[in-house]
C-alpha cells in the first residue's frame, strides 16, 4: 500500500523569542526538521515525504541541506495563511490517489518508530489513527463567569501527531470550508461524521515550541544517543 507522510513546518516560531523559526534551529547537531524527517525516513524508505514550508523559506531550506550534505529524498511545498491551509497544500501534492498518509508536526522529531507504524497500521483497518496521551494531571474546565469544575481525567487524552488515514477520505474531509473549530486533522475528519481512531503515542513527542522545550529536546538527544 501506498504510503506518505506530510510533515508540516509552516509556522513563524515567535514563541522561541529569536530571528530563527524553531523547525530550522539544532538539536544533537542538526536542524529539527532533519530529525524529523528521518524519523520516518527509518520506517519505510518508501515513505513519500512532503514536508511543508514557508514559501519565502526555500533558499533558506535549500541552503541547510547544502551545509548539512542532508540528501534524505523529500518534496518541498509551500503552505497556506493557516495550518488547514498548509495541510491542505501537502495533500494536494501527494504522489498518488490511494494509500495512506501520516500528518505530522514537523517540529516532533521525537516520534517513535512504533507509533508512526502503529498508525499506518491502524489506518489501513478502520481509515484513521491519532496519537494521543493519558493525563497525568487533575484538570478543571473553566466557565465564563470565573468558576470552575473537577473533570474526571481518564475521559480525556492529550492529542499529538502523527495523525494518519485513508488518502481518499482525508482529501475528501479537506474539501470542507475551514472553520475555527479544525483544531487539527482529526477534526477535519470527524466534521464529515465519521469516528477518529485512538492509538497509545509517546511522551518524549514533544511539539517543540519555547526555549525550554529546546533544552529538554537537547537532553532527549543526549540520552538517545547514550543509549544508542
């Protein structure tokens, strides 16, 4: 079965407070998008990846693979004015009709070979699979008078990536108007009314957003590599 990966990366990192956006900054030595890319690169070979990018970013892109002699086989796109947008423009840009798709944050270069496979998996069976976490932590839900209420948290998962279906469904669900309640891919895919699947991700899939999120991803990296 056909298979692909669309790693998005078309945000701006403001959060990280520098002139660099967070997908291009290092860790163990190398920018994060590389980790990524790898990621799913160890997987299947086969895996076609489209990784989706800021168009005025390309000679940027370009010019790190040059400096890094970073020669894993990639399609570079252009994203859109949001994240649907982006999405959107990377589903557009698959080599092929039918198979499967992972969706994927491109700054979670810590996926693990087991999820990204358990979800090609999963959604070649029932046509989706998400990544989620169980809560370690009590949660409360705010309401708009300044109360608030215990919620029991084993109703409730964390939500990562990868975010993998059915090609055919997934660029049927992308059809829809964009609207602010697609939170992610999983969204989109339930508006057409069908039920997302849940598969078990891992905690060191961290999305890598703040400075602090870079020094624990530095500290991920040095024990990958000491027990590597």
């Amino acid at each position: 079965m056909n298979k692909a990966a669309i790693l998005v990366a078309g945000g701006r990192g403001t959060r990280m407070g520098g002139p660099v956006s967070k997908q291009y900054l290092p860790i163990g030595g190398k920018p994060v998008l590389m980790h990524t890319l790898e990621a799913f690169h160890k997987v299947d070979p086969s895996i076609a990846l489209i990784l989706v990018l800021p168009k005025d970013d390309f000679p940027y892109w370009k010019e790190i693979c040059e400096s890094f002699h970073f020669q894993l086989p990639h399609h570079v796109i252009a994203g859109g004015n949001s994240r649907f947008q982006s999405v959107k423009n990377g589903l557009n840009a698959l080599p092929f009709d039918t198979g499967l798709v992972a969706i994927h944050d491109g700054v979670r270069p810590f996926v693990k070979k087991e999820v990204i496979q358990e979800s090609f998996e999963q959604a070649a069976i029932t046509g989706s699979a998400v990544a989620v976490l169980s809560m370690k932590d009590s949660i409360r839900k705010l309401t708009d008078d300044g109360k608030s209420f215990a919620k029991e948290r084993q109703n409730y998962r964390l939500v990562q990536t990868p975010q993998t279906f059915q090609i055919e469904k997934i660029r049927k669900a992308f059809q829809a108007e964009e609207i602010p309640q697609f939170t992610d891919d999983a969204t989109v895919y339930e508006n057409q009314g069908w039920q997302v699947t849940l598969i078990a991700g891992n905690a060191e899939n961290i999305k890598i957003t703040t400075p602090e999120d870079l020094e624990y991803a530095e500290f991920l990296i040095s024990r990958k590599s000491e027990v590597g």
